[in-house]
C-alpha cells in the first residue's frame, strides 16, 4: 500500500514541473468552453430560451464547462505510455519489478489526476464561472457526491485507456486504435451535449456504454438530475466489469509479448 | 555447491510476420499475411551454481536475450523449464522478482522524469527494503559507484557512463541473490567500464551474488568470468573454463624472438613444426602447435640461427577464440 501511495505521490508532484503546459492547455480548454457554451446559448435563444430534450440553457452550459474542466482530470485520450511502453520494450523493467502492473499505472493516474484536478479542473471552472452564469451543486450532498463520482469516473477512464492502451500488444501502430476510440468516446460521453440531445436509440446505446459514466453522470450528480446512489452505484459496477476485462487481456497480452528491439 | 539458475531444454519460438517487397506486396499484405516461425533458443541446458559469475555470449541474434527474458519470467518459452532461486520464472514472475536484480544496458529501470535518488526511495517500496538494510545498500553503492555528483539530476539528464552506474545501484538495493546483466558496459568509455566491473567483482566477492552476464566485450569476461556458456543461432556451442576453452581451441602459439643480427633462416623451420609468421630485421615471429613443441624446444631450435637477445610468447586472444567458435 505504502508503495502506491508514493507511486501517486511522484506522479502528483511531476505534473508541477510543466508550468508552460499548464497555462496553454487551461487557455485551449477555456476557448473551446466559450465556443460551445455560445454555440448553445444562440441555439436555446432560437428556441425561446426553453428547455431542450428536459435541460434548461443553464444546466446545458454548466456541462459544457465541466466537461472542459475534467477532460484533464479523468484525461479521456491522448494517453499512450503503456502502448508505448510495449513498443519500446520498456515494459520488460516494469514487468520485473515485484508489484501488481495494472494497480502501478493505476495509483500513477490518480495521483496525476487529483494534480489535473487543481492545476486544470478549477481554474477553467472559474474561468467559465467568470464569463457565464454557471449553476452551484444541487446541495452539498451533490457537491460531496459529484467529488466522489469524478474519483470513480477517473478509475473507469483509466481502465477504457488501459484498454485501448494493451492493444499494443497485438497491433504495432496505436493510431487507428486511437482514432476510434476518440470517436467513440466524444459521441458516447455527453462529452459535446447532453446525451438526452441523441436519438432515442442512441441514448438506450449509450446508457449500456461505460463512456457516459465517465463524463454524463458526474454532471447529472452535480446538477441533481440524477440520484447520487444510482450514478455511483452504475459507475462501481463499471469498475469492478473492466478491472476484470484489464486483467483477463493483460494477462493473455503478457504470454504473447513480443518484446520488440531485442 | 546449491544451483542457483538451472535451464532444461529451454527454447523460444517467435511468429514472425514478413512483408513482401513492391507496391503489389504491400497490397497483398493487407488481406493475406505472411509469417515465418523464428528459432531464436533452441533447447539450452545449463546449471549456474550459487556465487558464479557466468559469462553468456554469442553474436547479436543468437538469443542471449532471450535467454534472459525466460530466466527473468518476462517471456514464456516455447518449450522447456526452468528454475530460478527455486521458482519458475514465467509463472511465479513476481515471486522471482523480489530475488533477482536485472541490468539492461541498452535501457534504463530508472523513471526517466525522477531525480535519481527519487528513482531509489521509490524502488525501496517497490521491494519493500527495510529502510536499515536500504541505508546500507545504498550508502555502498553511492560510494563504489560514485553518485554522489549526480543524485539530484533527473535521470533523462544524466550521461550514458552515470545512468549505467545508477542502474547498476537500482538493481541491488534489495539483496537480489541473481543478477542479470545484459551488456552492462556497452558504450562506456575505459574508466566507467572498468568502475564498473570491480564494482561486480565485489559484489559478488562480498555478497555471493550469482552474476548472469551477456557482452561483447571479452574485457568483461577476463576480468569477470571462469566459466563462459557461448551461443550461437540459439544453440549452446560452448560451456565451460575459460582457460580449457583456449586449451581446447586455441592450439597454436605465437613466440616472437629478437636475435643480435637478422638472422638468416631456411625451410629446416617447417620441418621442425615451426612456420614463420613475418620477419623483420632482427625481429622473428614463428607459430607453433603447442601439442608438438613446447616453449624450450622452440627457442633451442632457434639459437641455431643466432645468439637471441629477448623472446616473448603470445597466448591467443579472446577474440580470436571466440570467433574460431563462431565459424565452426
């Protein structure tokens, strides 16, 4: 335990060492809240400043900017360090050291996140805080249930990364791994709009998709449109199904490592 | 003597998937793809004893690697067994882990964004070192190795010859009874390779740890190794002394003489079992079979062509050794 509590504590630290990364990433994501957040204020004027599809201007905006405030925290895409790690074959020193290799990269997430969570998730909250009218927590449960529920949306985003990550062990280039799986993830999270914006069976689709639980429910906690059990509840039973599908292929991709480069 | 590492018939088979040449290939490679089974260890058997230090060469791709990846636990092997400090790699990998130090030269254990003492502190929870016996390891090896001057630098930062040395330190923090050492030395300059082998030496001297090691540089295993296991295209050509090695292949020497006046010589040499190398001056070089003739006899033999000021005799190199290996 001792051992994964520093893991997460490095990594925690490491994330103070990119200041200019940092400040350029909480611009990128504050230029894309503001363009999203106006495109759907223009869209519900249109509509009479009404409810769409059950969510008021209001509620549609505060999602947009929390979406962009967690997409670092939960870190949806653009994590390759395991692919990469098979790839260079780095993985072989990982692999030798007597510790359990998924609880490794998974106690190094977390500490990175609760870092994103400071250094990206609040400011970028604040700056659309600054420039449009975002709602509060439903109350303090939902605030205490939302803080939970980005814990738990963290472990499912790790473990959909994980994932996609291992297949670096069948396939030598993650790009159309990557790829896809971007395109996926935007369509299925409720990262874009509410999934309530979606045809009906594309919604049923994506309530049965693990994507949602990470962006979709925090926010419906937040906002009080869900019950806080029932999104916590959905995300734990996402956790425990892919922490089993991450070990089940990470053990079949140890037996046919291919170490490359000798 | 207790075994330490014992390998039965251990091979390795790999698929390989081949790319046909020209713009059709490449097509074609996109519906139908081509494999060929590579053969990189073909049933190696050995036995290291606890405390040897074991020198396991062969030209690049003839499976040293691989052989160590099997006895790590990081690959499986195709067929055959093993036994590690009394476990099997491949099935009780992070059992073994915890007894056994690894050292790829050709990349770092280290995390690469860490200050390196960071990278030790984190490997002492990583195998759980009471932080007494952490204390004294690495006090050690900070001053065999000499870290000091570069504890702080994060480990991207620090030359070939410093991270070596600090891998070197990471590998052994734990008391691993085995380590494994892949090409411990390679692009070192003389004073880092050198730092570097004593440093083994006495670890093993010391501790008795039972040393595993690959390299091209036969310096490596003058100053290391008894015993060499040699392999070549994945079979084990050669396991034995290093000096009956020699014995058994090496059976020529070199004497090299220098007489007061250049001597004139004449066939009488051949004859005798002796054939002359080159002349120069006063200086004469001869080889000889060391099963026919022994050094006096030589040298009696060449006083007849003039009174000889020195004489010195040549053994032949590692290098030559194993090449005749190699070839055979």
């Amino acid at each position: 335990m001792r051992l994964y509590l520093e893991l997460a504590r490095t990594s925690f630290q490491q994330q103070f060492a990119y200041r200019a990364a940092t400040l350029a990433g909480l611009f990128t994501n504050s230029i894309f809240g503001v363009m999203i957040a106006s495109i759907f204020i223009a869209f519900y004027r249109s509509q009479g400043n009404d409810t769409v599809a059950s969510w008021t201007p209001d509620q549609t905006v505060t999602l947009i900017w929390i979406n962009q405030s967690l997409l670092m925290t939960v870190f949806i895409w653009g994590w390759w360090e395991v692919t990469r790690s098979i790839q260079s074959g780095a993985i072989v020193s990982e692999l030798l050291k007597p510790f359990d290799y998924f609880s490794y990269w998974l106690s190094r997430d977390l500490g990175r996140a609760v870092a994103h969570f400071l250094l990206r998730g609040i400011p970028t909250f604040t700056v659309g805080a600054i420039f449009f009218d975002l709602l509060r927590p439903a109350g303090v449960a939902a605030a205490f249930g939302f803080l939970g529920s980005v814990t738990l949306a963290v472990m499912i985003s790790f473990c959909l990364r994980f994932l996609s990550n291992l297949a670096g062990f069948w396939v030598l280039d993650h790009r159309g791994v990557s790829m896809m799986y971007v395109a996926i993830f935007n369509f299925f999270s409720g990262m874009l709009a509410p999934l309530d914006f979606l045809p009906d069976t594309v919604q049923t689709i994506a309530r049965f998709l693990p994507f949602q639980a990470v962006l979709m429910v925090p926010n419906e906690i937040y906002l009080g449109r869900m019950p806080i059990w029932q999104g916590l509840g959905v995300q734990a039973i996402w956790i425990v199904l892919l922490t089993l599908l991450v070990k089940r292929i990470l053990r079949a991709g140890e037996q046919k490592l291919v170490v490359q480069g000798g | 003597m207790t075994t330490q590492i014992q390998a039965r018939d251990l091979s390795k088979r790999f698929e390989r998937h081949t790319r046909r040449a020209g713009m059709v290939g490449a097509m074609r490679g996109l519906f139908d793809r081509a494999s060929e089974t590579v053969t990189a260890v073909d049933a190696v058997s050995f036995d290291v004893a606890r405390g040897e230090i074991v020198g396991y060469i062969g030209p690049n791709g003839a499976g040293k690697s691989t052989t160590i990846k099997m006895l790590t636990g990081v690959l499986t092997p195709s067929s055959g067994e093993a036994t590690v400090a009394g476990f099997t790699p491949w099935s009780e990998r992070r059992k073994l882990a915890q007894q056994i130090g690894v050292v790829f030269g050709q990349r770092t254990q280290l995390w690469w964004d860490l200050p390196l003492i960071e990278s030790l502190e984190l490997l002492q929870h990583v195998y759980r070192v009471p932080e007494q016996r952490f204390r004294e390891n690495f006090t050690m090896a900070a001053e065999l190795l000499e870290l000091g001057s570069f504890l702080n630098t994060p480990v991207r930062q620090l030359s070939l010859g410093q991270r070596m040395r600090g891998d070197l330190a990471a590998a052994l923090l734990h008391d691993p009874q085995v380590l494994y050492l892949d090409e411990p030395t390679i692009g070192l300059d003389l004073v880092a390779k050198t730092n570097i082998r004593e440093f083994l030496a006495h670890l093993n001297r010391e501790a008795g740890v039972t040393i595993l090691l690959t390299t091209h540089d036969l310096a490596d295993i003058e100053r290391l190794c008894k015993r060499i296991i040699v392999i070549d295209h994945g079979h084990i050509v050669h396991d034995g002394d290093l000096a009956r090695l020699r014995d058994k292949i090496a059976t020529e020497r070199t004497m090299t003489v220098d007489f007061d006046d250049p001597p004139t010589l004449d066939d009488q040499l051949e004859t005798r079992g002796m054939r002359l190398l080159d002349q120069t001056g006063q200086r004469v070089r001869v080889a000889f079979e060391r099963s026919r003739l022994t050094a006096p006899d030589v040298l009696t033999a060449l006083t007849e062509y003039g009174s000889i000021r020195d004489m010195s005799i040549e053994e032949p190199s590692i290098e030559s050794i194993i090449q005749h290996i190699y070839k055979a």
